[in-house]
C-alpha cells in the first residue's frame, strides 16, 4: 500500500469507532446491554479476522470500519453494564480496572504482531481475530442482563428472577418505563454534564492517538536510533498499567473529579517538559509521565461518564460522549502530521497536547460534579 491508502485503512478504524459508540450505546438503551455487548464482541471478530482474507486494500479498510464500530460498542456497553451492578463503594474502582484491560491487549497486540508477522506475514495477525468470537457464546450464556434496564422497560418478573439468581434480595428501584430522548442531554443539569463529558472525551481521545500513533517517528525525529525508539516505545506503553491501576485506587478515596482533573493537568505538565526536554533521558521520562497520567484518566473517564446519566439514557450518553472523542481521535494524527510538515520540529505537536490536556482539566473541575459513594439513582435525581 501507499502511504494514503494505510492511512485511510487506519482512519478507517476510528471512523468505524466513532459510529459504534453512539450507535452500540443507543442499542445498548433499547434493546439491552448485554444484546449490544454480543453484537460488539460479532462485528470485532468476524471482521478482525475477514481482514486476513482481503485481496484489495478498499476491503481491508471496509473491514476495519466494521471492526472498529464493535470495538467502540464494545467499551460502552461493557462499562454500562458493570457500572450498574458493581456496589457504589467500589463501582468507580470496577470500571476502571476493567478499562485497564485496554493496555494489556496494547501490548499483547505488539507482541503477537512482532512475533508473526516477520515470519508467516501479515494475514495471521488479522485471524487472531477469531478468538475474540469465542467470547460470544460466553458473554450470552455467562453475563446477566442488566436488572436496571429490565425495570425501566417494565420487565420487573424478568429482573427479579436475575436477582435472586445472582443473590440479590432488593431491587435497585422502583419501576420506572420512561423512553430514552437524545434531546434529554441537553436539557437541565444534563446540559452541563454533556458539555463537559463532550470536551472531555475530545481532548483525551485527540492526545492519546496524536500522541501514540505518532510516538515512535517523534522519538526518532529527536535524534533518538529507531531500534532504541521502538524499546522506548514499550517502555512508555508499559507506564499505561500503572497509571490504570492508581486511577483505580484513587478514584474510590478522593473521588472522579478530583481524579481526572488532577491526570489530565499532570499529563499536560508531562507533555509541556516534553516539549522542553534536552536529553534522550528526559524525553523518556516525560513520555513515561505523559503515558501514565493520560491512560490513568481514561480509566477515570470510563468509570465516571455512565454515571453521570439515568438508566434509560445511561448507555446513549455514554455512547455520544465517546463518538465525539473519536472526531479528536480522528483528527489528532492528522493535526500532529500537519505540524511537523509546516514546523520541521518533532517537538511542538506536544504544545497542543498540553493545551488540550489542561483545557479539559479547567473544564472536569469547573462543570464536573462528584459522584464517589453515591447510588446511581442519586446521582440522576
């Protein structure tokens, strides 16, 4: 492939993630969490492991797409659904270590890629894939239905019976058949919870991929030897599994506001030293905080974005505020290229990133609201 064509294949991918978010979360209200959990986990596998079949490069970027909608859906469905069983003392702490997920599969992706690719190529990689669809029978056999959507589509025998299958001796509330309006976003103290969830999930989601997707070719830029570029790399990667797991102990002992406002201005300060660093040790260093801050707060932004909406809006909430995301996602590698075709430095795309990070942590601590050790319903009253 040109360069055009792979970059259209990987923007094919985001694309695809945009529209599985808020189509995946408007299932996930209608029609169940754990149906839009299935169909995630379907669409990811059959069309992860279609790609390794494709003739043109136009089928493997069509693939994708389809791939990255189950992907996305995926997310929100997964965290919709835990976030409403887990128990308010540790719900925050649950999401995000499922979110911790996403750094352990980073890595085991690099790794399966290094050591099958360079001998068997490319296809084999793609028929990896085929695993993910053993998770289907799995997660439809294994996972309950949300007892929650069940009372608000009116379904109150059917929830029951989960409970007291599962030990559950009360229900979480009354019974409540509202249908889900988009138009409730943005309405009363919604409105404002939308707005910031949407600036939020924008800034994180341009960083992460204009930073990472980028990472290895800045590195190099810098004068640092590319073998010695990609060891760095992982070792910036690495820092992601740390920063996840003190997200996850932080966030249930001084709460998600002050958690996600304090990594993402961190993760702006790591990407303003980065900016400034004058030695292959610093740059390291502040790759290293940029990694850990920024990836502790995606397991804090997971956690807290179901939260902030009712049951029958939970999952399309958070499906919208994760499809906005992925326009930043979408446009942060091209801002990045764009900057460092017109400025010839490797340095000055993590001006922006400092920007965004901090102007999303002015924004969770201004129009944030905390919702440590309270029930889902309170949170929505």
């Amino acid at each position: 492939m040109t360069s055009e064509q792979a970059g259209t294949v990987l923007s094919s991918w985001l694309v695809g993630m945009l529209f599985g978010a808020f189509l995946i979360g408007f299932m996930g209200d209608r029609v169940g969490r754990k149906t839009a959990m299935v169909s995630s986990l379907f669409l990811m596998g059959l069309f992860s492991a279609a790609s390794a079949l494709v003739k043109q490069w136009e089928e493997l970027a069509l693939y994708r797409f389809f791939a990255g909608i189950g992907s996305a859906g995926y997310m929100v469905a997964a965290s919709t659904l835990l976030s409403e069983y887990a128990p308010r003392e540790v719900r925050g702490r649950m999401v995000a270590i499922l979110e911790s997920a996403w750094a352990l599969g980073w890595l085991a992706s690099l790794l399966l890629a290094r050591m099958i690719a360079p001998s068997i190529g490319w296809r084999p990689v793609f028929s990896a894939g085929l695993l993910t669809l053993i998770l289907v029978p799995v997660v439809w056999l294994a996972i309950p239905e949300s007892i929650r959507y069940l009372l608000n589509k009116g379904k109150e025998k059917e929830a029951r019976k989960i409970a007291k299958k599962i030990g559950l001796r009360d229900l979480p509330y009354e019974e409540i058949t509202e249908k889900p309006k988009l138009s409730e976003l943005f309405r009363g103290e919604y409105l404002r919870r939308t707005v910031m969830l949407w600036t939020h999930w924008f800034c994180i989601v341009l960083a992460y991929w204009g930073i990472f997707l980028w990472l290895p070719h800045i590195l190099y830029a810098r004068g640092i030897a590319y073998v010695r570029s990609l060891e760095y790399a992982i070792t910036i990667t690495l820092a992601q599994i740390p920063g996840y797991l003190s997200a996850a102990y932080l966030i249930e002992k001084i709460g998600r506001k002050k958690t996600l406002t304090a990594y993402m201005a961190l993760a702006g300060l790591g990407s303003f030293f980065f900016w400034s660093a004058t030695s292959d040790l610093e740059s390291l260093l502040f790759a290293v905080a940029i990694s850990f801050f920024n990836l502790g707060a995606w397991g804090v932004t997971y956690a807290y974005t179901p939260e902030l909406y009712p049951t029958r809006l939970r999952a399309t909430g958070s499906g919208w505020a994760n499809s906005i995301g992925r326009v930043g996602g979408i446009l942060g590698p091209y801002i990045v290229g764009y900057l460092l075709s017109t400025t010839g430095s490797p340095l000055v795309p993590f001006l922006l990133f400092a920007a965004v990070h901090f102007v999303s942590a002015v924004t969770v601590a201004a129009l944030g609201v905390e919702t440590m050790g309270r029930s889902l319903e309170e949170i929505s009253r």
